[in-house]
C-alpha cells in the first residue's frame, strides 16, 4: 500500500580550499624552505535514513543544498575543513539519478548512511612541490571543485495500519472517517480494487492507514482480489478487522468474521499473526439492546472490540488510539547506524581531444580535475602542469592535432593558450 511522494533536489559538497605559496622566515637565514601549507577538505553531503522525517515535501522548498567548502591556507597554517551537511531523508526514500533515472541508493532502513557528494580534497601547497631540480616552489594548488548531482527522490509511503474485512464491511466508509482520504465507497462488493491511504490524525501523532482489497471465502486460493490483497498487506504491521455488525443479508458477523479470519490464516502465518482489533462496524444500524450481547459473541476471540460506524463518527477515536499503542508496541527498536559504501571514485585517466570550430578541447575526468586545481596565472604552476600534460601524452597529441603557439585549448570550464615551452 504505497503512495508516491518525489522531490528533485541539487546536492553539492565543497570545494577544497587552495594550498598556500610560503617558505620559513627565521633570523639569520635568508630564505628558509618552502612551507606552504595544504586547503581545507570541502564538505560532504550525507543522506541519512530517518524515521523522524515523514515526507520529502520540504525538499519543495529546499531544490539546492550544498555543504561548506574548505577555506584556504595562509602561509604555513592549513586550511580549515568545510563542515559537512547531513540530509534526514524518510526511511524508503530511494535516490535515483534526476537524468538517467538510475538508482544511486535505496534507503531502506532506518539510519543507513550514504555520502553522495564527497568534498573536493584541499590544493597542495608548496611545499608538496620540492624536489632535486626545484628547491623553491613558488606555486601551489588551487582545491578541488566539489561534486555536483541533481537526484530525484522518490519515497514509497508504506500504510502502518491495514483495514481488513468482507466486500461491503464499511472499510472505505471507515478510511473517508478518519482521514482526509476519498476513497471510492459503494454498496456493492469489490468497490475497492486498489487501496487508498491516508493520515489519520490522534492528538499530536500520526500514522498511516490503508483501506485493503475485500476478502471473501476462498481469497487464499485466488477468488475474488485475493492476490492483491495479499501483495498489499504483506507489509502493514497492525490490523483493523472490520465486520458488518449488522449485515443486511442476516448473515452471522461471527460467522464472516471467522471466514475472514480463516482466509488469513491461508495466506500466510506471518499474517495471521499480526495485531489485529475487531471493529465491529454501522454500530448505527444496530438496536442498542442488541450492542451488548454482539460484544459479548466477539469476547472469547480475545482481541479488543471496538463498537463503531464510519458512518457517524461514533467510536472512532478510541479505536485510533488502540491502534496507535499497538502500533507502538510494534515499533522495532532503533538499528545500528549502516553506513552504505560509496562507490569508489575510480580514478579515471582516459582522456580525448580534438579540434572544435577553431579551438583544441580536452576532455577527460583526470586531465580536467588537473587543470581545475592549476593557478593558471602562475607561471610555474603553469609549466608543472604542462611537464604533467606532457607525460599523459596530452601536449603531444596536441601537437599531432597541428595546435600552434597561442591556440585556444579548452579543458572543462577553463580555456589557456596553447604554449609548445618544451
Ligand atoms: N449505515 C451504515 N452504513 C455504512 C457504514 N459504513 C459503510 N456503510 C455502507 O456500506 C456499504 C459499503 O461500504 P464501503 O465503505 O464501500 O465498504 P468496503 O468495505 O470498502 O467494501 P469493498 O471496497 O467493496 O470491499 C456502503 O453502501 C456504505 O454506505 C456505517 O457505519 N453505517
Ligand atoms: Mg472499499
């Protein structure tokens, strides 16, 4: 019994913050080694499965969320890490790629953990960049860009309670009482094919509650919307059974509420076994001289009895509230933490280039990420990306793809003059 509640939200961790250019300052010594330090890691996005959140509808106002990027460093002192943003999201929420419709996680149970956009890594500084032919670096590394993913959100409202009972039991009638639901409701047996659910409200709480196919005799076996009941009340956990107190067809409630009963059993044991309360309903139709020795034919089932009509209202508090306990009564107790492993990122090194129009454009997540995390007004940051370029095998392509001193190379969102410095 499900009802569907999406969002489509962006997500975006930080930036890493940039590393810092500075070298030792002490007396008596000229220039000391290079001692900049590294920028800040940005943020994550965490999504966690909560059963304190209901619905997505606050996403509705909410379309981005983004973590803190990691501030940079300032000469010999690190960066600070970006604080991380943990989205509560309804337990059954499934993540799916907003583009592809992919599935990224399903957060099926309660407090599972999935980090969807890792921070980016803080820039080096340079002191990261010393070696035999270059004692004194005078660059450093701007950070890494955060990732960025735009999701839908898509969460399967489960019904806490099922209401249970023959064709024409006043189920519907019951559910329209109770919540703001409408659900179709007719005197004729199988008005209801598929379940409505709606939120019935008892004093400051709430829970879930469905309205289930009508079982009749042989249901197990496949008669009438047997099947279908069963596919929808598999995962309801406390039962309301409803029985016509007063059926106009002078057939015996006790009687159909044992055939009812019996089909459950068939279905499955787990079923049967669920919490279940008698609703003895259209409490209106009945003499109330006859009230007291109904009651009295339900007490040896030992279930509570409640004495109701969808029709009037009467009743239906006291029957909500018993529900409420049962549910929980029901309540399993708070899981472990699960902490779903993020894909690695796998570090992809393919990369491609070619001419578009009158420019050169690279592309490729590695060759990208590089030239991103490059102060490009730096010349020696400049010509270290170059040596790296040059031993991808990027600066040659180039060059076989006929690129000229001062041609326009494109690599993601930043564009630099081609300078064959060799
Ligand atoms: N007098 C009276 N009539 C009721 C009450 N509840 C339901 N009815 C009537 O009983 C008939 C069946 O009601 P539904 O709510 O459609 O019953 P249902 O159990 O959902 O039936 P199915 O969907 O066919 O399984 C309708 O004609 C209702 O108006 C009640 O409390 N009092
Ligand atoms: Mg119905």
């Amino acid at each position: 019994v499900t009802f569907l509640d999406e969002a489509v939200v962006e997500f975006r961790s930080g930036s890493g913050g940039s590393g810092a250019v500075s070298f030792h300052r002490e007396k008596h010594v000229p220039r000391g080694g290079p001692n900049g330090e590294d920028g800040g890691r940005g943020g994550d996005v965490v999504l966690v499965a909560s059963r304190a959140v209901r619905t997505l509808a606050e996403f509705a106002l909410t379309p981005t969320i983004a973590a803190e990027p990691g501030t940079h460093a300032t000469g010999n002192k690190r960066g600070r890490n970006g604080r991380s943003v943990t989205v509560k999201l309804p337990v059954g929420t499934v993540v799916q790629d907003a583009e592809s419709g992919e599935t990224i996680v399903d957060l099926v149970r309660e407090n599972m953990r999935f980090v969807l956009c890792r921070g980016g890594r803080g820039g080096h500084g340079n002191r990261h960049y010393v070696s035999s032919v270059r004692q004194a670096p005078n660059f450093a590394e701007k950070g890494e860009p955060g990732e960025r993913r735009r999701v839908k959100l898509v969460l399967k409202l489960l019904a806490d309670v099922g209401l249970i009972g023959l064709p024409n039991a006043g189920k519907s009638t019951l559910l329209a009482a109770v919540t703001a639901a409408r659900p179709k409701v007719g005197d004729y047996p199988f008005t209801t094919t598929v379940p409505n659910l709606g939120v019935a409200t008892v004093g400051e709480r709430s829970f879930l509650i469905a309205d289930l196919p009508g079982l009749i005799e042989g249901a197990s076996q496949g008669h009438g919307l047997g099947h279908t009941f069963l596919r929808h009340v598999e995962r309801t956990r406390v039962l309301i059974h409803v029985v016509d107190a007063w059926p106009l067809d002078g057939s015996d409630p006790v009687a159909n509420y044992e055939t009812v009963e019996q089909e459950l059993l068939s279905f499955s044991k787990a079923l049967w076994e669920k919490p279940r309360i008698i609703a003895l309903n259209k409490a209106d139709l009945i003499p109330p001289n006859e009230l007291g020795p109904l009651r009295a034919k339900f007490a040896p089932f030992g279930r509570p009895v409640f004495v109701v009509s969808g029709a009037t209202g009467q009743g239906l508090q006291p029957l909500l509230f018993e529900a409420l306990a049962l549910l929980d009564a029901t309540e399993s107790p708070e899981p472990e933490e699960i902490e779903v492993p993020t894909e690695r990122r796998k570090p992809d090194a393919s990369w491609e280039a070619h001419w578009e129009k009158d420019r050169l454009v690279v592309t490729g997540p590695k060759v990208e990420r590089m030239v991103a995390m490059t102060n490009l007004d730096n010349r020696e940051a400049l010509r270290y990306l170059h040596r790296r370029l040059e031993r991808m095998g990027v600066i040659e392509k180039l060059r076989a793809l006929g690129a000229k001193e001062g041609d326009t190379v494109t690599v993601g969102d930043i564009e630099f003059a081609f300078t064959d410095l060799a």
